[in-house]
C-alpha cells in the first residue's frame, strides 16, 4: 500500500514538472517526459487504451494521474512561471535546461544496444534539425513572456477551426521530444490567447485547443509506438538528437551578469541532479 503510495505521488510530481515544461515555449513537455524516465509508459498507455481492454484500468489510471498533475501545474503555476521568466529569465531556463540535461544518460540506457551506426547516426542528426530548423525560423516570435488579456471572448467560427489544428499540431508537439507545444502555439499565434484563457478560467477555447491537443497527441503517440516497437535503436538515436538539440534551443545566453552566471551554473547543476535521480526512480 504505502510502495503505491509512494509510486503515485513520484508520477504525479513527474507530471506536475511535464505541465509546467509545456508552459514555456522552447521547452518540452515530451522531453521531459523522456528524462524522468516515463515516456515509454506514456506512449504505450495512449496508443493502446482503447486497443487493449485487460490492461485499460492500468493505463487509465496512470494518464489520469499524468494529465491530472500537468493540467494543475499548467493552471497553477502559470503566473508564478510569468513572474519567473519575467523577473529570473536565465535562471529559470538554465534550471530547465538542467533537468534536460540530467536525463540524457537514461536515454542511452533505455535500450541495450546503442552500438553507433550509419543510419542510427542519421536518425540522431534528424531529430537535431527537426529542433534547430524550427527554432531558427520561429526565433522572431521566441518570446517567452506570458501575454496580455485581450481577444479571448471575440473569437469566430474560423478561428475556433484554426485553433483546434494549433491544438493538434501542439498535441503533437507535446508528444515529441525536443518540440515544445507552447512553442508552435506561439509560431501559429495562439499562445496569447491560450495564456489569457487560462487566466481568466475562459473555458470554451480551453476546451476547443484541448481537443485539438488530444487528437494530436493521440496521432503522434502511435506513430512513436510503431517505431519503437521497429526500430527501438533508431528511434533513440533519433530521440537523442531531439532531446540534445532542444538544450540550445532552451538556452537563455551567457548572463551579462557575473553574480547571474555563477548562480545560474548552480540551478543548472541542481536541475541536472534532480532529473538525473528522478530518472531512476520508477513510476
């Protein structure tokens, strides 16, 4: 009893820090979800909740206590994240970039033949250029500070439409390491609205993007079951590079700062500690 206990409340703060890593664009919820050592468990409970009734209960139960922690720490943690980025801008992503960083070795480890290949080497420079590429071609709208509140209750019938795609295309986003969901919100200009929503407890473009976000999820997550279940070296290979490219993209430069550089050298190192550790925890 207590062993369960204990494994339910190590999940949800694992998903608590998924929720507050989709918060900020740049940063990945599906990254996250890879370093803490989850990700395989979260994939295989999406693509087979529905294809597999013996086991529905189990994975039920886990994506219930996931979501449940991402979404409190989304509604939450939203301004306290405002204040953060507003006020502590690169200690805030040097500590983020630490827990990314922390989990890295656990990846190489989840399979047991990671022998360097030709074509698994590929793979890795694949998923590099599917974060560099964006990134580089969004970084104008690379703001990470919250948005303001206007635009929320006007919304017509078409921009309903084009927010359950962004939804769809951030669900997706969420899913795969290394793509950040609030990030491609913010390249389709949605972001803003989202934040506003969420602060104001708007339901109906919650709910809309929602949708949007569970259809995509839905999509990817079987995508990535089939190539692990093919090609599990491959895919994290390809993981890999996602995953290791995601941390320039997280990175907030050099602070001018000397005092700024030292502390943030230290939130790195913690932030990397804890995931390292969390990675070895099951749940």
């Amino acid at each position: 009893m207590l062993a369960r206990i204990k494994t339910t409340v190590i999940l949800f703060i694992k998903g608590m820090v998924i929720g507050v890593a989709n918060i900020i664009p740049g940063v990945s919820g599906g990254t996250l979800a890879v370093v803490l050592g989850i990700y395989d468990k979260l994939i295989e409970a999406i693509s087979n909740i529905f294809a597999r009734p013996e086991k529905r209960k189990a994975y039920a139960i886990f994506l219930a206590t996931v979501f449940l922690a991402a979404a409190i720490a989304i509604v939450f943690l939203a301004n306290l994240m405002n204040y953060l980025l507003a006020f502590h801008y690169h200690l805030t992503l040097f500590a983020f970039m630490g827990l990314i960083a922390g989990g890295i070795p656990a990846i190489w480890r989840a399979n047991p033949d990671m022998k360097p290949t030709g074509s698994r080497l590929v793979l890795f420079l694949i998923g590099v250029a599917l974060v560099i590429i964006p990134a580089l071609w969004g970084s104008e709208t690379k703001g990470f500070a919250m948005a303001g509140n206007g635009g929320v209750a006007e919304l017509s019938l078409t921009s309903y439409i084009f927010l359950l795609f962004s939804g769809f295309m951030a669900g997706g986003g969420m899913i795969v390491p290394g793509v950040s969901g609030s990030f491609i919100m913010v390249i389709m200009g949605q972001y803003g609205l989202i934040i506003s929503a969420i602060k104001g407890f708007v339901v109906l473009p919650l709910l809309v993007v929602g949708a949007g976000a569970a259809i995509g999820i839905l999509v990817f997550s079987k995508i990535i079951e089939t190539a692990l279940k093919k090609a599990p070296a491959g895919t994290y290979y390809f993981i890999l590079g996602l995953v290791i490219a995601s941390l320039s993209v997280v990175f907030p430069g050099i602070p001018s700062n000397l005092k700024t550089a030292i502390v943030g050298g230290i939130v790195f190192f913690a932030g990397t500690t804890v995931t390292y550790f969390m990675s070895k925890i099951s749940a």
